[in-house]
C-alpha cells in the first residue's frame, strides 16, 4: 500500500484570475478564488471539502472553510477563532493544548484538508524555533486523523 506524501511542496488553492490585455476592460476583485482541480486532487470524491487553515503563534489564528467541488458555488466561513496559548507554561503543555483544540475542531466540523501558514524568519532564533515547535504540532495532530 503506498502513502501519498501531502507535504512535499506548497499547493496553490488559489487559482489566478486570467484578464484579456484590452485596456478598457476590468476584472473585479475577489476574497478567495479556489483552485477546484487542486481541491479535487486532495480529497478526491466529496461533493463539499472542509479546510481548517491554522496560522500558528502564541496567539493561533483558525479559519474552518467548507469548499464546494462546483465551480459555480462561492466558499463560506464557518468559523474563525484565535486561541491563546501566551499564558501557558511549559511550551509542551502549550502544544498538547493546540492539539487538544485542534482534535475537537477535526472532529466537530469533519474537516478533511489542513493548511498551515509558513514561517516568516524575521532573525529571532527563538521565535523560529517556537513556530517550528507549533507547526510540527499542527502536523502531527493533521497525521494522528490521516488529514492532508
């Protein structure tokens, strides 16, 4: 039996608006275009993909979005939290906490696609070792539900 290696490159979901080169003609703006063959691709046989995007910090900003398969249909917001994690001590207790909060969202909303927000470097080495810490957390509790 092989396994599908999810983490081997970024995936774009977002699916870039192609414009004509005429000068009068404007495309409008939108929030979110989804890439529904990259959708398809991950979760294959689902009529609607719930996507759990987690942007990972003392302060773990989660997004839960349901992502029809027709292209005709917009995605919606489910939810959208932040939890703190600032006032926990030691920084296992505050991962065993993150994967504690995230199980109960897997499994409350069905989620069947995680995305995790990549680290910005900014020079801190301990604030890179920290976000490492949380994204490993976050990839372990994706794995431990066999989520992409």
């Amino acid at each position: 039996m092989t396994q599908k290696k999810y983490f081997q490159k970024p995936i774009n979901l977002q699916k870039l608006n192609k414009t004509n080169n005429s000068e009068n003609q404007t495309s409008e703006p939108s929030v979110v275009s989804i890439d529904h063959e990259a959708l398809t691709s991950l979760v294959p046989r689902k009529k609607i993909i719930s996507v759990l995007a987690i942007d990972p910090s003392n302060t773990t900003g989660v997004v839960i979005i349901r992502c029809p398969i027709k292209t005709s249909t917009n995605p919606s917001v489910v939810m959208a939290a932040d939890f703190h994690f600032k006032d926990i001590h030691p920084t296992s207790n505050r991962l065993l906490e993150l994967n504690r909060k995230l199980t109960k969202l897997i499994e409350h909303h069905r989620i069947d696609l995680i995305i995790i927000e990549d680290i910005f470097y900014r020079g801190l080495v301990s604030t890179f070792r920290y976000l490492s810490q949380m994204r490993g957390a976050i990839m372990l509790t994706a794995a431990a539900n066999k989520l992409p």
